[in-house]
C-alpha cells in the first residue's frame, strides 16, 4: 500500500488521519479484528492531540502577527508626529510638540512584554483622545487616522490574546504540532499500512475493500502534496 508522504503539511497529515479513523470505524471489521482497533484509536488519540497542537500553534503565530502590526502602527504615529516638528506652519509644529510629548513618555514601547506593551498602548492612546489635546490633533491631517489605526491594532491584539490564552487553558506543556506529526506518520505508514498489507495477502476478500478506502485518501493527498510540491518550484 502506498504510504503517506512525508513532507505533507501537519494539517493534512491529520486530516487523512480523520479520513482514515471515519473509514476504518464504518468497516465491520474494527469490531471484529482488535489489533486492528487498538491501531485506529493510537491513531486517533495522536490526531486529536495534533488538532489541539495546530490551534496552539496558530493562535501563537496569530498574537506575534498582532502584535508586529501593533509595533508598525506605533512607528508609524511616532514617524508622523515627527515629520510635523519641521512643517513650515508654527501652529502646526506647535500642536506637533504636544502630542509628540505624550508619544515622548511611551517611547520604547514596542520592546516591552505583550502585557506591558498592551497597558502602556492603552493609556497612550487614552492620552490622545483626550479632550485636551484633541484641538491640536485635528491640525495634523493623517494623525487621527494613525490614532485610530494604533487603537484598532490594540483591539485586533487583546482578541489574538484571548484566544491563545484559551488555547493554552490545561495544555502549557503540551508538544508542538510539528513534533506531534512524525509518531502519527509512523502510525499511519508502518503500523496500520503495514498491518493491511500483511493481512490484505493473508485474507484479500476481508481486507481489499478496506485497503482500497484508505489508499485511495493516501492517494488523494498525495498527490495534492506533489502538486502543492510543484507549484512551489515553479515560483
């Protein structure tokens, strides 16, 4: 039987072992061949361990997304004010030394942690949309929209937090997706490929037609890996 290739992506790995966990339980005979089960529930306790892996993965990838567009909009602000100090208008250049006072007090921001990033970023921008100061903003054409840009990316990053401190929740010390996808392989290739393939010669009228399901999802994402594979090269 045609194994599994290994350079498939971690979420297509999983998602033929969900394929091959359906077929395999619709099939009488993991009712009746108990090796045969053990294999399938080894492989379908590592895929559930995977799915809940990715998810971590992605949520942490997604909050170090939000918080490199939170940093660009901070430079960004920080950048602008800075140009408006050498505008060729007083008022300007006055109400320009203002706000750049209140940017002046988080300078360094970016290279704190997430939560006291997060905390500063919120009484930065409490301080710029304070009625005090809100005159001397609308003088500087393109500051408003850079507030409200720092503000949004603020919001966008609490979102991404909450939902990788709900993905961590009784799962701290878990593997990482990658680490998880080389044992469900295994399981997939040599244990339970092996197995049919032995049991496929020794009872090929029992075992064929389950055999035929699960190499043609093999198969099927095989071949979607080789295309990917291609296209890849090509670019």
């Amino acid at each position: 039987m045609k194994r599994l290739l290994y350079n498939s992506r971690v979420s297509e790995v999983d998602d033929v072992a969900d394929k091959i966990e359906r077929i395999c339980k619709a099939n009488p005979l993991y009712k009746t061949d108990t090796h045969l089960s053990k294999m399938v529930d080894e492989i379908s306790a590592l895929s559930q361990k995977l799915t809940s892996a990715n998810k971590r993965d992605k949520a942490v990838s997604t909050l170090d997304e939000a918080d490199s567009v939170r940093d660009e909009a901070q430079t960004a602000l920080g950048g602008m004010i800075s140009g408006y100090l050498y505008f060729p208008d007083s008022e300007k250049v006055e109400a320009a030394q203002a706000i750049r006072a209140i940017v002046k007090k988080y300078a360094g921001i970016t290279t704190e942690s997430y939560a006291r990033q997060s905390a500063l970023t919120k009484s930065e921008i409490e301080e710029l949309k304070s009625a005090a100061i809100a005159e001397k903003i609308a003088l500087l054409p393109g500051v408003p929209e850079l507030i409200e840009r720092l503000e949004k990316a603020q919001e966008d990053f609490d979102r991404a937090n909450d939902e990788y401190n709900k993905s961590r929740v009784g799962d701290k010390e878990s593997p990482s997706a990658t680490s998880l996808k080389k044992p469900l392989l295994s399981a997939i290739n040599d244990d339970l490929l092996g197995y049919l393939s032995t049991m496929k010669k020794i009872d090929s009228e029992t075992y064929s037609p389950l055999c035929a399901l699960i190499e043609s999802e093999i198969e099927r994402m095989n071949e979607a890996v080789s295309e990917r594979d291609k296209m890849s090269a090509k670019k």
